[in-house]
C-alpha cells in the first residue's frame, strides 16, 4: 500500500524524520506523567492538566502566527532548528525539582511543536502532489503516530524494569537529534508566497476558509468529539491505574499501549475504505465509537473492586484509539480539498489551532475536575463535550456537499478571498 511512497527518497527521510521525533515524544509523555506523579502524588492529575492546558494555549496562539509568515522562511532550515530547542529541553526535564518548573519549560518545548507540526503538515503535499499518494501519506502519517502510542509505552515500560524513568527524557531528544539530521538530508521546498502582506489577513485566512466551508465546520465538532475522549486518555491514566486499580509504572504504560493498538487497527484498514467511502461516514462512525468508549469508562469508573476492571480498562482504551483513528486518518485530505497550495499552511495551522482550542476547553475538566470530584464526575461531563460534537458535527456537514466552490462567491469578492478553491 506504501510502496510508491517509499520510492520517494525526500518523502521517505521526512517521513523517518517524523517516526523518530514522535518516539522521542511518546518516550517523554510517559516520563512527564511519572514526573508529575513524583513531585505531586495523588494531585498528578491536576499538574498534568495544568502543564496540557499550557501546551494548548501555545498551541492556539502560536501556529497561525507562524503560518502567516511561513513563506518567508526556508522550511527546512526552520524545522531543524525547531527541532534543537525540542532536545535542549527535554534534556533539562530529568533535573527539575519543583512543578513550576514543569510548566516552563512545556511552554518552551510546545511553542517549538507548535510551530513545527503546521510547517511539516504543510511540506508533504508539495513533495507528493499526486491525489493518491498524499492519502496513502496521510495514512502512513497516522499509522507513524499509532505505532508511536503503541509501541512508545511498551518500550518504556520495557526500560523502567531496568532504569529510572528520567532516561526516558535522553531518550526523547536522541530521537529530536535524528529527526533533525534527515530534514537536513531532505529537499524541502520552500512555501510559495502568497501576495498577502496584512499582519491580520495573513493570520486570519486559515480560519476563513473554515468559516466557508461547511465540511470545515462540521470538523469542528469531530475536534471536541477527540479531545473529550482523549483527555481521558492523556491526563487521567497515570492516577486511574495507580490510585483505583493500585498499578505499577509498567501498567500506566501498558494501558497507554492498549490505546495505540485500537488506533493501530484502525489505521491499518482506513486506506483502502477511504477509496470508496466518503470521509463523512467514517469520520462520524468514528465520533460515536468514541462516545462509546467514553461511556463505558463511566461504567468502570463506578465499579468498586474487581479484577475484571484490568481486563475491561484496556478494551476500553483501545477503543477511544480505534476512534480517534477513524476521525484523523481522513482529516489532512479534507485540508488539502479546501484549499489551494499557497494557502495550505495558513489551513493546516487553522486547524492546528482549532483542535488544540477543543483540548484546552477538556485538558483542565480532566486534570483539576477529577482531582476535586473524582473520575466519574468529570468522564461524564466530558462525556456531555462530546455529545455536543457529534451533533454540531451532523448539523454542519451536510450529507450531501459540493464538492468544490469557488472561495470568492464565499467571501464577496476575489479580492477579499483568500487564494483558494474551497470544497465545501
């Protein structure tokens, strides 16, 4: 299915470049959950919130400001470095010692991402501008991450039988050290400029595509729909198998793995369906298999006792990933349908900013609501946050959308649209 990417040496070393930075990534999500369990215990939950709260503040902030002016930098250049000050900083995590000082450093670390992921999502299309091959890239893309979150905690609970889980940081930037040598190796095209030299049209044209676009808008509900149920799986993990099920280390890990599997399933089987299925009814079908499983975490959360709870807790969350995957996979192609080159980053970083919006609304409900109220209180609020999406989902979309619309007759004239043809 991946042969003819695989051709394409400049696709294949950024590609590279990607699974390497995201080990490196899943690496220090499990270390920083075992950090913030060290130095808060019981309030674990309420720290990581806070510091995921942060990261999405940069995250909503940052990508539409480097979007704007991402014509005027030499990407490749750009994204090694990006990738330098994503090391330096996870090199500094192992030797902190108070929790502030957790969340400055997240800040520095995610306003690199949050410029990096935008740029990169922006490159892939020019180097693959066949239709075909950019799905099969999208694929392989969230496949990269699904293998990521699965393998990424079962190598780490793997090496904490044998080291502290501060290594796990010199693990991280390893692979930020590596990701940055094949982006150097690779030709990057640099972005083409898009004539727009206003400070406020260049940041804003990302979000008025979405604004014209009604399948852009329905992707705003499936974003709520994702981040509800993957806060559950972000934040609340660490304190759900130490504090309720009395697990070890290893067993936050293997939890987390058992999410990267259900996405993995997923992600192994969309390709293909998307050939012949329309993005909507796999995007949707995903968003009420994520209700679904955030539903039966509420059930697990009311049982008592049980050994039955450790065989239940990882179907559950392999679930949530089985869901997640139905709703990203397709995400990208939707991108790259509404909009012309020119104006993919400013897209990309739309939605880039949009989604990480949805997780800073459910980041602190799942960290500070279940430290005051317990997990089932705050599962099922998160509960009703996805409930809300999936129907804002459904009315938006439309069941049966044009398939491209002049951007202008959108936006009033062709001097006010932006550079795009956009699919509705």
């Amino acid at each position: 299915m991946f042969t003819s990417l695989l051709r394409n040496r400049d696709y294949l070393r950024l590609f590279t470049a990607q699974v390497s930075a995201l080990f490196g990534t899943g690496l220090t999500t499990v270390a920083l959950g075992l950090l913030a369990y060290e130095l808060a215990g019981a309030d674990a939950a309420a720290v990581l919130g806070t510091a995921l709260t942060i990261k999405m503040l940069v995250y909503v902030t940052v990508a539409p400001i480097v979007a704007a002016y991402a014509d005027r930098l030499p990407r490749g250049l750009f994204l090694v470095s990006l990738n330098a000050i994503r090391g330096g900083v996870v090199l500094a995590l192992p030797f902190i010692g108070e929790i502030w000082q957790i969340y400055v450093l997240i800040a520095v670390l995610q306003t690199a991402s949050a410029a990096f992921t935008p740029t990169y999502q922006a490159v892939i299309p020019d180097i693959l501008p066949d239709e075909r091959d950019y799905t099969r890239a999208l694929s392989a893309a969230q496949l990269a991450a699904t293998m990521e979150t699965l393998l990424s905690p079962m190598l780490a609970a793997a090496a904490l039988l044998v080291i502290s889980y501060h290594w796990l940081f010199v693990g991280t930037a390893i692979g930020f050290a590596f990701s940055a040598a094949l982006v150097l190796a690779t030709r990057i095209p640099n972005a083409g400029a898009t004539g727009r030299g206003g400070f406020r049209d260049r940041i804003t044209v990302g979000m008025r595509i979405f604004a014209a676009t009604p399948r852009l808008r329905g992707l705003l509900g499936l974003n709520l729909i994702v981040a509800a149920a993957g806060s559950v799986i972000m934040v609340n993990t660490v304190n759900y198998v130490r504090d309720t099920l009395g697990g070890t280390q290893t067993g936050v890990a293997m939890l987390l793995a058992a999410n990267g599997f259900g996405t993995m399933l997923v992600a192994l089987t969309l390709p293909r369906a998307l050939d012949r299925l329309d993005a909507r009814p796999v995007m949707l079908t995903g968003a009420a298999t994520l209700i679904t499983g955030l539903v039966a975490a509420i059930a697990l959360s009311t049982a008592d006792s049980g050994e039955w709870r450790w065989a239940a807790a990882p179907l559950v969350w392999a679930i949530a990933g089985a869901g997640t995957a139905a709703i990203l996979t397709p995400t990208g192609q939707l991108l790259r349908r509404s909009a012309e080159p020119a104006d993919r980053p400013a897209l990309f970083a739309a939605q880039f900013s949009l989604s990480h919006l949805a997780w800073l609304i459910t980041y602190p409900i799942a960290g500070w609501l279940s430290t005051a109220t317990g997990f089932t209180t705050t599962w099922v609020t998160l509960a009703f946050i996805a409930a809300t999406g999936i129907t804002a989902a459904v009315r938006l979309w439309p069941r049966h959308d044009a398939e491209i619309i002049d951007a202008a007759h959108r936006f009033g004239s062709a001097q006010d649209a932006p550079r795009s043809t956009v699919a509705a």
